[in-house]
C-alpha cells in the first residue's frame, strides 16, 4: 500500500509522518484490497484538519476529520475510514449469519 502524506500550511516532520504510516497501517489489517491512500493534513486558522482518499480496486474512501491536535485529528480519521471499511464486511457477515439461522429453524 502506498501512502502519500502532503499538508497544507504545515510542515510534514518525520516523526507525523511516521504516526500517520503506523495509524494507517490499521487499515490495511481489516481490508487487504489498498492501492493507494492520499493523506492531506491542513491547517487553518487554530483548527488541524485531516483528510484521506483511500483507492481501492473497487471504488474510493473519503473521510475528513478536525481537531485543535493534529494527532487527535489523524486518529479521528483512521477511525472514520476503519469504520467505513468494516462496514461492508459487517455486513455481509450479518446476512450470513442470518440466512443460516434461518436455514437451521427450518430444518
């Protein structure tokens, strides 16, 4: 997987990049299927912003998120992309789940 870290109006130090590398790494545990993911890291004003586009074989994810802390903020957001990748594995779990329950009451 291929990670792109830029910012806007802030200097991207090793030790951000790393964070953001070791958070996104997250990711990649609960979907295998990544090309790429772009990461923007802004600031503006007093509030830290940070935004992801994760490319996948099928279609991309985009999630953003703002905090007073860059690092609160880049934790929202692999939060918010976490809870989007699993979302449709949930599912599809759930319809099984519930497809073989029902295929057991009747017989």
């Amino acid at each position: 997987m291929e990670i792109t870290v830029t910012g806007h109006h802030v200097d991207i130090t090793p030790p951000l990049r790393a964070y953001v590398n070791d958070k996104m790494q997250r990711i990649s545990r609960h979907f295998d299927h990544v090309i790429a993911m772009n990461v923007i890291l802004t600031v503006e004003k007093h509030q830290n912003l940070a935004e992801a586009t994760l490319h996948t074989a099928g279609k991309s994810l985009f999630a953003n998120a703002s905090d007073l802390d860059m690092y609160a903020a880049i934790d929202d957001l692999v939060d918010k992309l976490d809870k989007q990748v699993r979302r449709p594995k949930e599912r599809l779990r759930d319809h099984q789940v519930s497809r073989d329950a029902l295929e057991s009451s009747f017989g």
